[in-house]
C-alpha cells in the first residue's frame, strides 16, 4: 500500500504539474491572445490519446497475466515525453508532445489501477483504495508547488516530473513484485513445457465489442456515468484553474497567480487527504459505498457555486477546502465502488480500462466545453468563469444522482 500510494502521488504530481501549471504557461507564451482555446484544444486532442491508449493497455498487460512490466515502461518513457514537451515552442509540437505523454502515462495507470483488485482482498478495498486516493491530494500539491517552482524553467520542471514517475515506476516493480502462480503437484519427474505460442491478437473489432460489452453491464454502467459526470465537472474548472486566478478572482496585492495556485493546493490537499482516508475506513466499516459517493458529489457541487457567488480570494480558499473533502472522498470510495462491480474477474484491468475512459474522456469534452462556456457567457472578463463554476457545479450533482440506480452495492 506505501509502494501504492508513492506510485500514485507521482502520478498525479505530473498531471498537475503540467495540467494545472507548466502547460497552461507554455500555451500562455506561444499564444497569450487566444490562450484560453489553445489550451482547451491542445488539452482536448491530447486527450484523446489518454482515452485510446488506457483501455488498450489494460487488454494488454490482461493477456501478458503481468503489470508490473507495463508500470515500468510506461513510467521510464515518462521521461523522454517530458523532455520532448518541454523542448517545444509551437502549438502543434506541444499537442503532439502531450498526446505522447498522455500515451504513456495512460500505460502506466491502466496497469497501475489493476493492482488493487488483483491483489487486494474484498474487506480491505476500502483501505487500499485510500491509499490510491491519498495520491491525488499529496500529488496534487507536489505538482502545483513543482510548477510553481519552475514557472521561469519550464523545460527543467517538465524533466523533474518526469523522473518522478520513472523513480516510482522503478520502486514500485522492485519492491512490489508479482508472486508466480504456483505449479500444480505432480508425482514423478516434472515434465519441462514446450514454449507456449503467443495468442493470436484479437481484432480491434472484437476488442471495441469487448470494451463495449462491459458498459451493457448495469450496475458499471451508472458507476461509469455517474464518474464521467463528476470528473467533466472538475475538468472544466481544473484545467483553467490558472487563468481563472488570473482573470476571474480578485487576488490580494502581492500574490502572482502562479504563487495563488502553490497556496491553493495545500490547502486543498489537506482537505482531500482526510476525506480520503476518513472515507475508505468509514466505507468499509459500514459497508456502505453509494452514501459516500453521492455526498462527496454533492459536496463537491456546493463548493462550485461559491466562487461564482464571490469572485474573491477567500473565496477561492473555502472552495479549495471544501472541493478537496468532496473529490477525495469521491475517488477513494468510488474505487472500492468499482472494484466490487467488475463485470468478469478475468478481465479486471480491461474493464477498469473502460471505466477510466469515464475519467479520461471528460478531459476530452472539459476543454472544449470550458472554452465555448467562458467564449458565449462574456469571455473571461465577463462572466465566462462564474457561468463555468455553475455549469460544473450542475453535473457534479448529476454525478452524485447516478449512483442511485447501482443494486451490487449498498
């Protein structure tokens, strides 16, 4: 669980990081005109590729029977995706760059996310998956304060992120490592195997039915829409967290925005990490999932509306505070949630595969819904932002409603 939790923590360091900090930067001094729909196109492509790349290599690592491997590939290549990306200096290149570095990171989590019903037995769910979710608040912080940090060195935080990842990549498969399956007794000599044939690989067609397949199962069904709701809620507002201090929040004299986002995310952080821990106990103690998830939801929802209420700093901060209890908790019980739902045993990380397009796929529609909302409602010095926390706010509680119809879980 500490080699979970680490593995994580990196994890959501670089997609912070980057997401939150660095890229909105670089796309800030290519194009500082047209920032907010370069960022929400190169976000948005980029994407894409997290969403194609996920449910793929989950399929993989199911029929190699091994994650550790794809944990370290996808985590040593981390670091020559950084590098590219900080390397460029055209819209374009920082798009294809990401789209790589989406691709590998996305390797990395598919295996990454099979470890806990792999391994982990029914009763202790709960706890493995706070360890998982009390990555994000420690990883969330880590990238903002990175970022911040490197504000004037972008290339050189890129590499920093990167390595990260790679380190825990590496700690991870050392020191965590898969137990063989135990040979069958036999009496007598022990027969040597003839080498098995590689299985043929499966058409993409008959893959895109698999993927699909999983969704016709009911109960993963609502716990894919009910995620996918709340995650494209947090993305709109996430992904423009850096402009929206810049732009939308009146920030007190002598705090750059930059530096707004390293106070922020402490803040936040702490918040997230009881609610994550608090949440994956108290879930299993009770045994109950469904009530923690829609009260996270809505408590998410709740701290939404607050700054689109008050455009000021405090504001901001009560948001933060309020936002990381609702999202930690989500995502800690939500895991445990799914793990219990899973349509086929045999093919678990395909199916977490699937659900983690529920996570990846909103950061598709995120941007660009980010953009049209904040272009149509009066641009960012209109009222854009405050129209984005209240659109955001809306599907956070649709979010919390689709969990209601899952029978597997109380």
């Amino acid at each position: 669980m500490p080699l979970l939790a680490l593995a994580n923590t990196a994890m959501y360091t670089l997609y912070v990081g980057v997401g939150s900090v660095l890229l909105p930067l670089q796309i800030e001094h290519i194009d500082k005109a047209d920032k907010v729909a370069m960022l929400g196109l190169v976000s948005g492509v980029s994407a894409v590729f997290a969403t194609v790349f996920n449910p793929i290599a989950g399929a993989l690592s199911d029929r190699s029977g091994r994650r550790n491997p794809w944990i370290l590939g996808g985590g040593v290549a981390a670091v020559g995706a950084m590098a590219l990306l900080g390397g460029v200096r055209t819209v374009l290149l920082v798009t294809i760059a990401w789209c790589l570095g989406q691709a590998v990171m996305n390797v990395f989590q598919a295996a990454l996310t099979s470890v806990v019903p792999d391994r982990v037995p029914l009763a202790a769910r709960g706890k493995a998956s706070a360890a998982v979710g009390i990555g994000l608040p420690i990883g969330a912080t880590l990238g903002a304060l990175i970022g911040s940090a490197f504000a004037d060195h972008l290339r050189t935080g890129y590499l920093v992120l990167g390595l990260f990842v790679a380190l825990s990549a590496v700690l991870f498969t050392a020191f965590a490592r898969e137990k063989p399956k135990p040979a069958a007794h036999t009496r007598g000599p022990v027969p040597v195997p003839a080498p098995a044939p590689a299985p043929a690989p499966a058409p993409v067609k008959g893959q895109l039915a698999a993927f699909l397949g999983a969704l016709r199962h009911h109960d993963f069904r609502w716990a894919f829409i009910g995620r996918a709701l709340l995650v494209l809620g947090y993305f709109c507002v996430f992904g423009y967290q850096l402009y929206i201090l810049q732009d939308h929040i009146d920030l007190p004299s002598g705090i750059e925005p930059e530096d707004a986002v390293a106070i922020i995310a402490p803040v936040n952080a702490v918040a997230m990490a009881v609610s994550t821990v608090v949440g994956g106990v108290l879930s299993d103690r009770m045994d109950r999932r469904k009530l923690f998830v829609a009260a996270s939801a809505a408590i998410s929802a709740v701290a939404l509306v607050i700054p689109a209420v008050s455009p000021t700093w405090t504001a901001m901060i009560v948001f933060a505070a309020l936002n990381g209890l609702g999202f930690g908790c989500f995502m800690a019980v939500d895991n445990a949630l799914v793990s219990m739902i899973l349509p086929s045993a045999d093919d678990a990380a395909r199916d977490l595969g699937v659900l983690n397009m529920a996570q990846a796929g909103p950061q598709i529609l995120a941007p660009f819904v980010a953009s049209v909302i904040v272009s149509l409602c009066g641009g960012s010095d209109g009222g854009g932002y405050t129209a984005l926390f209240v659109t955001g706010a809306a599907l956070s509680v649709l979010g919390a409603l689709a969990v209601r119809p899952i029978r597997g879980v109380r």
